[in-house]
C-alpha cells in the first residue's frame, strides 16, 4: 500500500516545485499614472508586474535595485473594499504590504522599500512590466519541426502551468490558421504519463473530454500535446507528425 502511494504523492511534490517560474520584469523610467503604464505594459511587454511568491518578489526588487525611486508602480489593484487583483486579473494571493497597509480608500499600489503601499491612481510614477511573451507562428510544422524552431528563433515551445497562462494562450491562439495548435506537451509511453518540454509535470490540466486522461496507444505515433484554437479552447492529443501552427516563449 505504501509503495502504491509513493508515486502519486512524488508528484504532487513536483507539481508544487514547479509552479515557481520565474517571472522576467522590466523597470520602465517614465512617469505615468497607473492606467498609462498599465496600457504602456500591455503594448511593449505583457502586463505590468505581477507578483506570485518569494522568488517574484525578490526579483522584483532586483529589477529596481539600483534606481533609487521611492514609488513604483506594480500590477495590484482594488477591485472591492477588501479585494486585490493584479492587471491579469488574478486574485492577490501573495501579499508584501508595509506594516498598516492597505490603509485608505486608494485603489493602486506601489512598491516602496520593497514593500507594498496603497497609492492614488492617477499620481505619476514609475513602473515594472512582466516579460512573459506568447508568439503565434503561422508556419504548418510537425511538433518536433515546431520545437526545433522555437528553440533556434526564441526560447521553447510554450508550457502552461497555471490559469494565468491558459488564458494567455487562449487570447493569442485565436491568431492561429490550423484548428489546433502545438503546445510543449508530449507524452511518454514507458511511464504513459504527460510532461512539459520544460520538464515539469503537467499539474494544471485543461483536457477536452477522452483527451489525456486515458492510456495512448504505444505501438501507434508518439502522441503530442495541442490546444484547439477554437470551441473552448481546450487540449487534444495528437500524432506528432500532424502539420500544426504553434506557439513559442520569449522567456
């Protein structure tokens, strides 16, 4: 009974782990009031910043480490007299304020000394962006032709680990010319288990009905992960040799 539970519960270790990805932000130096760099976030990089854990925060005060400004602006937002939200639309569920805050009825944020503080929207400051870029490529590749090309022109094929991500994937596979397209997902038949190219375990899941909760067929393709870049929107297995549009990270 013990040995049976073993590989269940190392994975739901490993589903922890690796949910902390690291984040990349941006330090902008100009002076805007939460909206503006919201939008200025939104057209240059992908949102402005978004903070999920420990290791977020830290980089997020590497990012400004050095520029010596008292206010930045960061993504977190009151959206009701007790409720946060980041600029992606998330909850808050990590949270760094400063010791009495969130005082007042301001409905921004700023990070100041690391910590967070409420702040007018409409003040003027600085501010950081995420860096978390998705990229539609309209070219009809097989997954490992995909691969290859997102590794040799940006960083890799796209893992979706979170909601967040799923919904970011959702708003651009809408560009794409093939009714599905490839994701970073592949699946192994000596363990018949799904994992990320990234290598992390598929813990987030978002399978259309009879896709990836049932044993593939060993002796046929290797089988591939897509989402379908219509209906709901969801993940199909695939033939690895099916000709796809596909989806890299700049990150």
């Amino acid at each position: 009974m013990a040995q049976s539970l073993y590989f269940p519960l190392h994975l739901i270790a490993l589903c922890s782990i690796s949910e902390c990805v690291q984040r990349q932000y941006h330090f902008i130096n100009e002076n805007k009031n939460w909206t503006e760099a919201q939008r200025y976030c939104r057209e240059k990089y992908t949102d402005l910043a978004t903070v999920d854990n420990m290791n977020d925060l830290i980089q997020l005060k590497k990012s400004a480490n050095n520029e010596g400004v008292q206010n930045i602006w960061i993504g977190l937002q009151r959206t009701g007299v007790y409720k946060w939200y980041w600029s992606s639309g998330d909850p808050a569920l990590f949270l760094n304020w400063a010791s009495g805050e969130p005082a007042g009825s301001e409905e921004c944020a700023v990070m100041r000394n690391g910590q967070w503080i409420v702040w007018l929207c409409s003040n003027v400051s600085f501010f950081i962006c995420n860096n978390n870029k998705l990229i539609v490529i309209q070219q009809n590749l097989s997954w490992s032709e995909a691969l290859r090309y997102c590794r040799q022109n940006h960083v890799d094929l796209v893992s979706v680990q979170s909601v967040e991500m799923q919904r970011r994937v959702m708003n651009v596979v809408k560009l794409a010319s093939t009714e599905a397209v490839w994701l970073g997902l592949h699946h192994y038949c000596s363990m018949n288990m799904w994992l990320w190219v990234s290598g992390d375990m598929v813990c987030y899941q978002n399978w259309a009905p009879g896709n990836g909760s049932t044993p593939e067929n060993c002796k046929l393709e290797n089988r591939k992960g897509a989402v379908q870049s219509g209906g709901n929107q969801t993940w199909i297995s695939l033939p690895e040799s099916h000709r796809l549009n596909f989806i890299c990270t700049n990150y």
